[in-house]
C-alpha cells in the first residue's frame, strides 16, 4: 500500500512545518541544556547528583518512544505532535520553578520528565512527517531537517550563553521557550501532511515488515553492530551535550557563560558537518567517512580535555565535526533492505537511545572521582570501539542485472 498522493503545494507546506518543528526541537533542547552548569550551582548539586538528575529527561524520552507511533495510527499525527508540545512546554515549565522557586531537585526532576515525555514523542512524530514529506517529494531531505535542528541548537546556545552571562534567572528563561513551543508549535500542526497519507506510509511500512516479526531482528548481527554504532554516536554527542559546558566551567575554571559558548561551538560544527556530510557520503561511502568521523571526535575530545582552555575549544569544534553523521548514517543502513527497515529501525533505534540512558549517571559518577572534564574520556575510548564496527553500515552491493538469452534477444520465442 502506498501513500495517497498530495498537491506539490501541500508537500512544500509540509515540509516549512516539518523544518519548524525540527528548529524548535533544537531551540527547547539547547535552550535547558545550556542552563545546565547554572541549574547544578543553583542547587549545589555534585557531578554524580547532576548525572542522576539528568537521567530523568532520558527516562522519559524512552519511555515515550515505542507507543508514539501507535498512538499516531489510532489518535492521528497532529494531535499526538500537539499533545507532546504541550507536554513538553509543561515540563519546561516546571523545570524553571524547580530551579528558581522551589529549589527542589525533585521538582527539576519531574519537569525534566515531563520534558522528555514530550520531547520522545515529537521527535517520534516529527521524523514520520520528514520521512513522509520526503516520499512525497520524491528526493532525500531528512539530512536538511536535522541540520535545522542543529541550527535551532546553535541559536538557543548563543542565546542561554548570553543570558547566562547577563544573570537572567533560568524561569524567565524557560517561560519564554515554553511560549515558542506553545506558538510555533501550533503554527506549525496546521500544515502538516493530511493524517491519511501519514497513516498510509505507516501502514505501508508495517506491511512490508510483515511476516517476520521485529523482535527477531535482535539475531542478526549486522543490525546489532549498527545499533553499536548508533550507540556509540549518541554517546558522543548526547555527552557533549549534557557536560561539555559544565566540564569547560569546572575543568578550566571558567565562567558558566564560557562554558556555553564551548557547547554553541560544538553544535555549530556539529551542524556545519550534517550539511555537508550527504555530499561526502555521496562521493566517498559510508565506511570511509564513518572513520574520519570517529577519528575527529576522538581527537576532539582529547583536545578538550588536555588542550588547555584555548585549545580546548578548537577540540570541541572537532568534536562537532565527529559527531555529526554516526546517528543518521547508522539509521539509514539499518533501513537498506525496505522490507526489514521497520523491524531493524526499531532495533537499532532501541540500542541508540541507550545512551541517553546510561549516559549521564555514567559520567557524573566518573564525574565525582576523576572530575567532569577527564570524565570525558570515555568519549574518546568508545569512538575507538565503534571503529572497529564501522563496516556494518557498508552500503549493499547492487543487484547485477540480469542476464538476457541469446534467444530472447534475437526475438525467439
């Protein structure tokens, strides 16, 4: 079953929202986790309490990510979409009466979980749409979508380092993404693909999956190793994300605001190397560039850690380079076959998010004995491992073309 067709208008309408919600996921992210060494002095949180804190926000992301997609089917995309904004700008919300009423760690707590209930589910819902857009159009355009959301990062960064700087309190902060979520957000729901080409593609996709079931693909090999890949990529850049600019406050005794700007310098390359990597992946293949990837990031991190303050900011430009193409190339192989993508998508996917998991208490613990910037180490030693799994995402070989007889060739029956 495919898709029922829509006008060009109403796909290039599809597409402006989808780019919308795309720059606002980027824009709510960045703009909580560039308040993140703020938050931890306001309530004088050690690394490891920091790390568990966190924890909340991916717990909830995870949480979100397996029902989204039935809920599309049966509730349709547009409200699912609008009821996880709505989520999320709550606990947005209650992330900065956390911080700056109440003081609560508790509190923080939950809205950071809240947060990632509705963050799970937008970013579920709003990769469907891209994906959905994308057939419409009839030519590739994921990479573009989340490049916006690098940019929306890059922006709110600059941003929260600027109100950081300033002392701006974290709640007027938050107030005011939260409105922009609430506003673009709605903007954006009214342009959307009509709800019955959605669930064709979903339908779609479940038919070609059908017949094997998607537990089955956690014995394949080749899947498992992409998911290690896709791992170790969202280990790279969610750890960049969470504790870059804390490290650079701690580790180089910096101001908060200068730690911030290390993270906006990381996602600017970050997104510098997401709008060039298709072309690069175009000439060169997946294998050659996944290496120089990991190999940048590798030394980009041991730049942060033992460059010294100046140098410590190229590394983490370097960084963003390396980070920028293991999660969207791991994702595109596990969808090389059509007829197994949603089985190993969903597998894969599974794996990935693990990190987001792990991720913070593993370095706040590393955090309370070896210190936040060292801690980032690990980064550097699971990048080395995921090299040695890069040939997994190799892209298959053609299918050879098929032999035509001599007769038929001449026209004999």
């Amino acid at each position: 079953m495919t898709p029922a067709p829509v006008d060009r208008s109403v796909a290039l309408a599809a597409r402006t929202s989808v780019f919308a919600l795309f720059t606002l996921a980027g824009l709510a992210f960045a703009g909580w986790a560039s308040r993140i060494a703020d938050a931890k002095l306001e309530l004088g949180l050690s690394a490891g309490e920091l790390g568990a804190t966190l924890f909340a926000m991916s717990l909830g992301s995870v949480l979100a990510l397996p029902s989204t997609g039935k809920l599309i089917e049966r509730f349709g995309l547009p409200a699912v979409v609008g009821t996880a904004l709505a989520m999320a700008a709550t606990g947005i919300l209650v992330i900065g009466l956390g911080v700056d009423v109440a003081h609560s760690r508790a509190l923080l707590m939950v809205g950071l979980f809240l947060a990632g209930l509705g963050v799970g589910s937008w970013d579920v819902g709003m990769n469907l749409e891209g994906a959905d857009v994308e057939r419409h159009l009839g030519r590739a355009i994921m990479p573009h979508f989340h490049a916006a959301f690098s940019g929306g990062t890059v922006v709110s960064a600059l941003l929260g380092a600027a109100l950081s700087w300033a002392g701006v309190r974290i709640l007027v902060h938050m107030v005011a993404i939260a409105v922009l979520v609430v506003v673009i957000g709605v903007w954006s729901l009214r342009s959307l693909l009509p709800h019955d080409a959605t669930a064709a593609g979903a339908t779609a996709a479940h038919h070609a999956g059908a017949g094997t079931k998607a537990a089955s693909a956690w014995t394949e090999p080749r899947t498992l190793l992409i998911g290690f890949v896709v791992l170790v990529a969202a280990f790279t850049e969610g750890t960049a994300n969470d504790w870059l600019a804390v490290a650079f406050h701690e580790g180089y005794d910096l101001p908060t605001w200068a730690g911030v700007l290390a993270f906006a310098t990381f996602l600017t390359f970050m997104t510098v190397g997401r709008l060039v990597g298709t072309g690069l992946l175009d000439r060169h293949g997946r294998v050659p560039v996944l290496r120089v990837s990991f190999g940048l990031a590798v030394l980009g991190a041991l730049l942060v850690i033992f460059g010294g303050a100046v140098l410590a900011y190229l590394g983490a430009a370097i960084w963003g380079l390396g980070a920028a193409l293991g999660f969207p190339v791991g994702m595109s192989a596990s969808a090389d076959d059509p007829a197994r993508a949603a089985s190993r998508m969903s597998v894969v996917a599974t794996i990935g998010y693990a990190a987001f998991i792990a991720g913070p208490p593993l370095l706040g613990f590393l955090g309370d004995h070896v210190g936040v910037l060292k801690s980032l180490l690990v980064v550097g030693a699971g990048a080395i491992l995921a090299l040695l799994m890069v040939p997994s995402v190799r892209e298959p070989e053609p299918e050879a073309a098929p032999t035509v007889p001599s007769d038929a060739a001449t026209g004999s029956a």
